[in-house]
C-alpha cells in the first residue's frame, strides 16, 4: 500500500525553510523518509522564512509537494511561533487555514492521510465530518500544557490556553496520537483524554546516514587542537539553547562540586564544552566567573553540523542537565556517536539514558546529584567505551529514521484499513 500511498504533513516549520529545532528536523525527516519509501507527500507549511525564499523545494524529491500557507503575526507576536503571544495567536489561526487546505485535499481524492503536528490541523480537525481520511496528530513536547513533571508559572499556563484549546479539538478529531516518548503517554492521557487504543508511540529519531556522513567529514582531533585542547584533557561536553530551561546553571554547579579535593575532576586536566547560543549566555559566563571556572569552560557557541559531529567524537562525556525537554535529539546524536550520557530525568530521556547501561540519571535541577553522576561516570573510565557501544546500539535499534518511517507507515495503513 505505501508504494500509493498519499500523505499530508502540516507543521508551522520546517528544516531548512524556517531555521533548526526538535520540531523542525522531526518534519523534515518524515517528509524525507516517506519519500524514500515512495509515498507521496504533501507538505502545508508556511512560505520560507531563511533562504531559499524563492519556494524551491529544500526535499530534492519529485514525490514532495509544497504547498505554503500564510502564517499571518499579530502586533508585538513573531513569525517564528517560538513567544507565548505568537504561539497562542498567530499558531492557532495557522491551523485553521492549514487545515483547511488539508481538507480540501481531501475532498478532493488527493490525499489518503493527514498527519499533522501539534495544532498546526486545526482546520482539518474542525472540518472531520465532511472529510474523512485519518488525521494522524503529533503533539510534540506540549510545552503549552507543562510538558511532564513541570508546573508552569500561573501568567504563561494563562497565556498558553488558546493553544491548549486548539491542540485538544484536534485530538479529539484524530484518529491517532503520536506519542514521541514513552514518558510523555501520561501527560497525553491527562491533558488530551485519548480514547483506548488513540495513543501510539512512535520516537522521534534522528538520520544517522547523515550523522555519520558528517561525522566522516571532519577531524575530532582538529576541533580539540583548534580550540586550544590538549590530546590528553577530559571533554564534558554539553549542547543546546542558552536558556533558562536547559540547566546549565545546575551544571555549574555540580561542576564546582566535583572540582573540590578528593572527587573527580580534582587535579585533573578537563574542559566543559558549551555548544549553543541564546539569551541565557550571559547569566551562564557570570554562573561561571562566580565559581572560579572560566579557565575550565569553553564557549563555542553555533558551530557546523560537521563541527558539532567532531565535537561529539571527541567528547569524553556527554552531559544534558536539562529541567525540561522533548525528545532530546542532540542527546540521541551524541549517542550515535558512541558516547555515555549523563542527564536530567526529563521529558523523553528516560527513554535513551538508561542508567547501568549507557549513562546516569538524576533529578532536574540537582546539583549534587549531578556532581554525584560526574563522579561515579569519571570514576571508571574503562566502563564508558562499552556505554558508548551500547548507545549506538540503541539508537540504531529503537531511534534510527531507517526504523521509525516504517512504524509510520504502518499506522497509516492500520488507519486506512479501519476506514475502507
């Protein structure tokens, strides 16, 4: 069936149409992935934001079709849907119009599926008892609801309803609910009530043709001898957006915990590697300054995909202290490369760092027991090349686009098969 098979994927963005994040990647992978299993594919998104602007088609696939749809700001909103404002406004208003367009392809015989991501469907959800063919709804990380285990300040939950309201008639409208960890089924069942059997868990993943491509193309030793990094010193490698959410600051600390005599980064040669940018930078240079650490820290701010490749080969340790998080993606590319992991028990990473296997877990926002992890993970150092065996082995086997795309495709046709 999938040789015929028909499908229209509605996101508000796209890798490389409107810049690089969790959703961004999530989509343009699927559009990639179904195309190379011959579906054909409908992407409704908005027009590019980033080069190209001209509407070329960023998926090199005659079986890919663009068909933009406005995504119209409000006064004081941005067209990158990343504020409360936009994402309450602007997002929903997106979604009807998208989901329209979805519809009426529908209607008209030229789509079999549609497959939309958070409320990106809106329209198409309000238009089910006119158009008929399955709507298959991912709702990525629900930041809008809390994510799992966090409490939102009572302003942004406020803020937030618009979206929660708009995500929620397109569950109910859906025939499917992808669930992109096992860890966020829970927050799914309260917060979208699912009907027995809506629920399907289908990771996100990552190309590792194309982390390994990269990997290939770059010198891990080059990126540590053009940093100013001895052969010899310990990587703790860290990735992502400066911000609040991310951690870094318990990082830090656990940092100058572990540093203290007798534990394990105590008289040793080591560096944290910060890889990203964004409007914590500045609080996490004074973090720190304050704790005596500059000399141990190395700001490398947005490197090349190829850069960031080299930087995982090369890291000793792989480190995620997140408060909150989706899926996670840098950790399942660090993992790709063979590396332990120490992270925060957030969002979907209980789902890649298992503890024993290949890395630690520790609570958000504790420091000691992060400075704990770093302790035991440095401690023995003989164990991390087997861990970092072991996190290929589970990326290949559970996360890998080659695998998901099929578990895609097989729910489509279950759909299918339910309605025919």
């Amino acid at each position: 069936m999938s040789a015929r098979l028909r499908v229209a994927v509605v996101a508000r963005a796209v890798t490389p149409l409107h810049g690089i994040g969790g959703l961004e990647r999530s989509v343009h992978d699927l559009v990639r992935y179904l195309a190379g299993r011959e579906v054909h594919v409908t992407l409704i998104t908005p027009p590019a934001w980033i080069s190209p602007a001209d509407g070329t088609n960023p998926f090199g696939s005659p079986l890919v079709t663009l068909r933009p749809v406005p995504y119209v700001t409000f006064p004081l909103a941005n067209r990158r849907g990343t504020t409360i404002l936009d994402r309450s406004t602007a997002y929903p208003v997106f979604g009807i119009r998208a989901g329209r367009v979805a519809a009426a392809l529908v209607s008209s015989g030229s789509v079999d599926v549609v497959h939309g991501f958070g409320a990106s469907a809106l329209g198409y959800a309000l238009a089910r008892s006119r158009a008929r063919a399955p709507l298959v709804l991912n709702p990525q990380g629900l930041e809008e609801f809390g994510g799992t285990g966090t409490q939102q300040p009572w302003l942004k939950h406020a803020g937030y309803w618009p979206l929660r309201r708009a995500v929620r008639t397109t569950a109910r409208a859906a025939d499917a609910i992808i669930a992109t960890d096992r860890s966020i089924v829970p927050t799914i069942e309260h917060q979208l009530r699912p009907r027995p059997g809506q629920v399907q868990v289908i990771p996100n993943g990552i190309d590792l043709a194309v982390v390994d491509a990269l990997a290939a193309s770059q010198d891990s030793a080059a990126v540590r001898s053009r940093s100013g990094l001895s052969p010899d010193e310990t990587v703790l490698l860290s990735v992502g957006r400066l911000e609040a959410n991310k951690g870094f600051d318990v990082l830090i600390e656990a940092l100058h915990q572990a540093s203290r005599p007798g534990r394990a980064l105590a008289g040793s040669r080591w560096r944290w590697v910060l890889i990203g940018a964004g409007p914590f930078g500045r609080d996490i240079e004074a973090a720190v300054k304050s704790r005596g650490l500059r000399e141990r820290v190395l700001f490398a701010g947005r490197v090349s995909d190829a850069d960031l490749q080299a930087w995982y080969d090369t890291a000793t340790l792989f480190v995620h202290p997140t408060r909150y998080e989706g899926s996670s993606l840098v950790t399942l590319e660090a993992m790709a490369r063979h590396r332990a992991v120490v992270a925060s028990r957030a969002g979907g990473l209980p789902d890649k760092v298992r503890p024993g296997e290949n890395g630690w877990l520790v609570e958000p926002g504790d420091s000691a027991a992060l400075a704990s992890a770093l302790d035991d993970a440095l401690s023995d150092r003989s164990r991390l090349v087997a861990m970092g065996a072991r996190s290929r082995a589970i990326v290949e086997k559970e996360f890998a686009w080659s695998v998901l795309v099929d578990q895609q495709i097989a729910l489509y046709e279950q759909l299918l098969r339910a309605v025919r």
